[in-house]
C-alpha cells in the first residue's frame, strides 16, 4: 500500500531524521541544550528541549493519530458516499460525503 503519511524528527532546527512504524531512530550524540520536533511537512509539533541527561540512552516515544489506514479509508469511505448520491440524487448522503 502506498505510504501517504510521513513523520520526521528534526533535531536543533537542522539534523532531519525519517520515523518509520515500529523502528527506533538513533539520533547522534548533540551538545546540550537539545531541541526535538516532530512534523510531517506541512504540520509540526510543539519543541522538546532537553536541558540535561542523567541518563546514556533517553527513549521518546512518537505518536500519530493520523495513521494510512484511517487515512485511506475515509477515502474510500467518501468515494462510496459520492456514488451512492450519483446514483439515488439522495442530498443526504451528498451531506456524509
């Protein structure tokens, strides 16, 4: 299926690293203060600013609720809608789709 969605993780405003499902990314070792923003392209996260570390390996986690799967499915959802109206002129279900 065609990857549609694309996270990165841009580190200090110029490292630019791909997230992809299910695989850590190793992020090089970077002078303190570390900036962290998560974004698709178009949309970014709110800055994480790690000041200091204790500890030698720091795990965050990443989230997206815009997945490809919800993603293709409401357009294949919305497809359906269209059709059924093209074919009853029903404005109800132009109102869904």
């Amino acid at each position: 299926m065609l990857r549609v969605l694309k996270l990165y993780v841009v580190v200090n405003d110029k490292n630019i690293y791909e997230l992809k499902e299910q695989q850590p990314v190793v992020i090089d070792d970077q002078p303190l203060p570390v900036k962290l923003m998560a974004k698709n392209g178009y949309h970014f996260s709110k800055p994480l600013i790690i000041t200091s570390t204790t500890a030698p390996h720091i795990l965050i986690g990443v989230g997206c609720e815009a997945d490809n799967g919800r993603f293709w499915g409401g357009i294949v959802l919305s497809t359906w809608l269209f059709v059924i109206f093209f074919l009853t002129k029903l404005y109800v279900v132009l109102f869904f789709g």
